[in-house]
C-alpha cells in the first residue's frame, strides 16, 4: 500500500483526477476520481499494493490480478459496476496497478440500516424479499460463468439512487470455479504469498472460512445472513449458537412462513442441505404471499458511499497476564492450621489423584487417541474438516478461540510457515492434513478441562483470575499452591512448552486459567465436603 494516500488533485495516467480516498484494505486504498477524457465522468479507482517483498512474489501477484480482472472485465450486468481498465503507475519510485471502474451512487445497506437503528426502525420482510428478488438473478449471472463474489455483506450492497436497484459491489475476492490460477501459481512459484482470508465471519460459512472452501450456494448463504441482519439489526455473531453454527433469530423476528423455510435452507449448516442455485431460491420465492416493496434510498447524513469499509474495530480487548510457571515457584508456605491438609492434598493432587489420573484415565485415554489418531489421518480432508466441527462443537470450544489455539501449535510446531495462511492448493495438502491432525490433538487436550471451563476459553481476562485467588485465599489454597497444580496439569498436556520458561501465548494463557479454575473447583468441592 502507498504509505500516504493519493492527495486531492493529483492526477494519475494523465486523466484521472483524485477525489477523495473512499477506504482501504488488505491490497490497497480505494479512490473517487474524475475521468477528465471522459467530461469528468465520477469513477473509482482501485489500487493493488500486497504487502509482498521479493519481485518474483510480485511479478506472479501482478499476473494474477491481470488476470482477474479479465474475469471482472467478463461480467456484463447493469447490478454490477462496469470495469474500465487496468493500469501501472510509477508513484514515489515504486510501480502501483490501478483497477478502475464505474462509481455507483448510492448508499451501502449498512449505512442505510444505521440510519435507521438511530431511530428503532429496520429493514421490512416486503423490503428483504425485494432484494432476494432483485439480486439473485445477479448471483445466477455471476455463477453461470464460473464466478463466486466470497464477500457478500450489507457493506457490499449499494442501494442506487437512480432507480434503487441493490448494486453488488467490491469483486476484490472473486474466485473462478475453475482454479487453475492458484494452482498454476502454486506450481511455479517456490514460496507462494501468503493467502488472504476472504470472506467476513458470520456472513461467510464455515467451510469457506476454515479452508477457502466455496461454491455457488456460498454466495447464497452470505446474502441471507446479510438480509438477516437487516431485518433484526444485530449481527451474526449475535444471531449465531457459536457453540452449534446454528442461526437463532426467532427471539428478534417472525418471519413469513415461506420466507422462514426459505431463510432456514440458505442458512443450512452442511452445504448439502443448501439450495445449490439462485434460480431454485426464486422458484420459492414466486410462492411467497409478500408484496415486494422498494428500498427507500434516503442518505444517512453527513455520509459518502465507501467502495471499501475499514474492518470493524470492535475486537475485545486481551490481557496481557502471563502466569507464573513452575519454574518461578519453587518455595512457598503452608498455613500452619492446614499445613497437614494442605501436604495430604498435594499428594493426592501430586501423587493421588492427579497422578492416578495421568497414570490410568490417560493412560486409558493413550491408546485410543493414539489409535483415533491413525484412523483421523487416514480419512478424507472433508471428513477430516467435519469430524473436527462437530467435536468443537461439542465440546462447547468457541470457533474463534479453537482456530487461534491451533494456529499458534501449527506455527510452533513448524515456524518455518510463520508469516503465511495455508491456501486449498494441491501444494499446500500435506500442510493442511498436518493442520488438521495438530486441531485434532488440541480437542484431545481441551477435553481434559470441565465443560463449563472450555466454554469459557476466550474471554478469561485478569480480573476472572484475581476473582479465584481470592476466593482461594479465602479458602486457605495460596496463590502459590493454585498456581502450582495448575502449572503441573498444563505441561503434562503441553510438555514441549516447558523449556520456555513462561506461557507468553494469549490461547495458552486461556487454557492456563480454565485449568486454574477447575482446579480451584475441585478444591472447593474438597472444602464442601471436609
């Protein structure tokens, strides 16, 4: 990316005159800009900057994004802005390519839904069910020459002032069905780029989002999670079971009966229970007893139309804690009061009931995870993907948190693919199987925790920490003691983070303080029971 955006008044290729910036992303800044060859025609132009270093990184990554806009270059479709050209520009000694097509105007779904939340007001079922109307043909048009939009969210639909036809924006993460562009770069480059994620939690479904997975049915689901969100006002994450994938919007609206059945088989949570077309959604949609009704395209104030929206910003906060490990604790004193309960219970946790429990339920354990193991290896990458989902799942593990945690293993295990996000290229399967056997493991050592602890990795800050030292305390269980029995557990599941000398990775932390917790747990439970 340009390290400072195009000012107002410049002018690239001799014709176009720079605007405004409209946003930014992952490959670059999106402009508004007048076509001075064409009367000041209002255009926007796309700039393509990936942060890639070697030239050869580049010269391959310039020679794929020729080539998809040669796809966007094929789509003919009045929802769909025009593509113009493709250009180089030498700014600040450095080459930049330019993508640039027509400007729509009109304001997103997004801005349009905020305007009205602002006064307690959301989208209509007559207004959603004229939207599936009016772009699931566009959808059908795309899918029927091999193309698959991947990014489909209400800050990518434009509602057009001229007429108030919904416009399908920002192509930045088309993907031809046909994938002999990412195989061919995989197969002649040595170090591939890193691949990036397209695609929006929530909006996108769990195959694409895991493994950049996608069919024509994604771009279905993505826009009934899109038109959801319309119609209730909250976002997918608060409209998704995070535990099942599963949608629970019934507490925040009634839908239609048809619409409902027809919401519910978009939405689907396996791809084959999905509608496979648009035209097998619009074949429904003739059945539904709801008069379609336009969408009033009243600008929010103080408003400009972005091409591009910066990610959200809403992402909680982490702490920063790291505990102390057994390797900081080597002294520490006993009540006199409970000095003898405080030795029995260090036996029983030490060699009792911790070590009973290492020596015989994991033992138990050993054999059939070792055993779970080779069968898991030998299944398909499908199976493999679903076991994985419906193990999480049941565990009561959070997507988010599972994914970080198996990240942050598969990179340890094997820095030298630190940098990069592994792509659903043949290059990449043996990474991806490595991938899936690590995720594997992971569930193997999450299932040690309580399920009431698993359910809460992710969210555990500092205060839930200090809350269970003093409660510990107050039960006469030191902080060192707690810390000790819960730094025993954690290396007998993570032994090869033993010689680091502390736990400095946020997932770990996690785990960390789930098992202080269900530690403190049992020593509660001891107390009760004394």
């Amino acid at each position: 990316m340009i390290n400072t955006a195009l000012l107002s008044g410049q002018i690239l290729r001799h014709h176009y005159l720079i605007i405004r910036e409209l946003g930014h992303g992952g490959f670059g800044r999106t402009y508004l800009a007048k076509d001075q060859h064409r009367f000041d025609e209002l255009c926007v132009l796309k700039e393509f900057a990936p942060q890639l270093k070697g030239n050869y990184e580049l010269k391959k990554s310039r020679e794929l994004f020729q080539r998809e806009a040669q796809t966007l270059y094929q789509l003919k479709h009045p929802q769909i802005p025009r593509f113009q050209e493709i250009f180089e520009e030498q700014i600040c000694g450095q080459i930049y390519m330019f993508v640039v097509q027509d400007y729509v105007q009109g304001f997103t779904c997004r801005e349009l839904l905020k305007e009205r939340l602002q006064k307690g007001e959301f989208f209509s079922q007559a207004e959603i069910t004229e939207i599936l109307l009016k772009l699931l043909p566009v959808l059908d048009y795309i899918h029927s020459l091999g193309v698959i939009h991947r990014d489909i969210s209400p800050d990518n639909i434009i509602c057009r002032d001229s007429d108030g036809l919904p416009i399908l924006i920002d192509f930045g993460g088309v993907k031809l069905m046909k994938a002999h562009i990412n195989s061919e770069w995989s197969s002649q480059s040595l170090h591939p780029s890193p691949a990036t994620r397209l695609g929006k939690f929530g909006y996108a479904p769990d195959e694409q989002m895991q493994m950049g997975i996608v069919y024509p049915h994604s771009d279905l689901y993505s826009l009934a999670a899109t038109l959801l969100v319309l119609l209730t006002g909250k976002e997918p994450q608060q409209l998704i079971d995070s535990y099942n994938s599963t949608w629970k919007w019934e507490p925040y609206l009634t839908l239609n009966p048809e619409l409902y059945r027809i919401f519910h088989k978009m939405l689907a949570r396996q791809p084959s229970d999905r509608y496979i077309s648009a035209r097998q959604i619009l074949q429904d949609l003739n059945q539904i007893s709801i008069s379609p009704q336009p969408i009033p395209t009243q600008p929010p104030p103080e408003s400009v139309t972005p091409d591009i929206l910066p990610p959200p910003k809403n992402q909680p906060p982490v702490a920063n804690f790291s505990p102390p490990t057994v390797q900081q604790i080597t002294k520490f004193e006993f009540s006199p009061r409970l000095k003898m309960a405080s030795l029995v219970l260090l036996s029983m946790v030490v060699m009792g009931s911790f070590g009973w429990w290492v020596g015989n339920v994991w033992a138990d354990r050993f054999f059939v995870m070792e055993t779970a193991k080779d069968e898991f290896g030998k299944m398909s990458e499908l199976e493999r993907i679903e076991i994985l989902r419906d193990r999480r799942r049941h565990l009561g593990v959070n997507y988010n948190f599972f994914m970080t945690l198996v990240n942050e293993e598969f990179y340890f295990r094997y820095p030298q693919q630190q940098g990069r996000l592994l792509t659903n290229d043949p290059v990449d399967f043996v990474w991806r199987k490595r991938w899936d056997q690590i995720a594997h493991e992971v569930l193997n050592e999450l299932e040690t925790l309580s399920y009431e602890s698993r359910q809460g990795l992710g969210t555990y800050t500092q205060a839930d920490l200090n809350s269970w030292i003093s409660t510990a305390n107050r039960l006469n269980l030191s902080t060192a003691e707690l810390f000790n029995l819960a730094d025993t557990q954690f290396y007998q599941l993570f032994p090869e983070r033993r010689d680091q000398g502390s736990i400095e990775a946020e997932p770990l932390i996690q785990i960390w303080r789930g098992i202080v917790r269900d530690r403190l747990s049992n020593w509660e439970s001891i107390n009760r029971e004394s």
